[in-house]
C-alpha cells in the first residue's frame, strides 16, 4: 500500500507521498520577499523556522493560488531547507495499492518526455507527484 496526501490546485487533484509532507497547516498571509520570483509567495515561520513559500497554482502553470478558508501549506523539505507549498485544499490521506495506480510519459513544456503517475477511481484523477521534483523542473525551465 502507498500512502497519500490528497491536495486540489485549481479543478485538479494531485497527491504526494505522506512521508515527504512534514506537515500540514493552515494557510496563513506571508511576508512579500523583493525581487522574488513569481513563483515565491513569500516566508512563513514555521516552528521557528522560516521557510519560502512556494504558490502551487503558478508551479503547475495555472492561475496563482489564493489564500481562502480551506487553502493549506504542505510543509516539506529540499536540500535539507524547509518548503511550504501553498494549496487550495487538503482532502485526506489515503492508502492506495500499487496495481491501482498507472503509469505513463506525457510531454514537458520545453521538450521531452516525463513519468507521471496517475490514481482514479470514480469520482476523479489524482496525479501523483513529487512537490519538490517539479518546483526542480519549474526553475530549469524560467
């Protein structure tokens, strides 16, 4: 059995390994960071830790992620750092099996082909993922 964090970013759904999320807390405003990047929302204190706070909606190429009641932090960790990955929403943690979950390439905006995983049952398509492989793949790309 894999174990999920269920999130929403705009209309989609996307889960990432329970055991990458440190935790999860509810979205707060942040502090602006100049000449930021326009991914970077800002720095958030997490247990008295500052942290970059990553706005999912413009990783993923869709509108910016706003802060409204059930928007949420996933808090992770790159390089040894902490991340906060701001999202519209955190469902549920699920328990999925393996032979329930499918594989296949789709085409990367600058050329190339990458693996993505996909879980679906009736009610939706949850796109399986690494948060910080594709903030990766998003700075190589900008």
């Amino acid at each position: 059995m894999n174990t999920y964090v269920v999130f929403r970013v705009g209309e989609s759904w996307y889960g990432v390994p329970v055991l990458d999320a440190q935790a999860i807390e509810e979205a707060k405003p942040v502090d602006k960071i100049p000449k930021s990047p326009v991914h970077v929302e800002g720095i958030y204190s997490f247990r008295d830790q500052f942290c970059a706070v990553i706005n999912t909606g413009i990783l993923f190429g869709q509108d910016p992620t706003q802060l409204h009641p059930p928007s949420r932090f996933i808090l992770m960790e790159k390089d040894g750092k902490p991340l906060a990955f701001f999202v519209d929403e955190v469902q549920t943690i699920v328990e999925w099996e393996e032979h329930k979950i499918q594989s296949l390439m789709v085409p990367l905006a600058g050329g190339g082909l990458q693996k993505v995983s996909v879980y679906h049952d009736e009610e939706r398509a949850v796109v399986l993922l690494s948060l910080v492989t594709a903030l990766e793949l998003y700075q190589s790309q900008v």
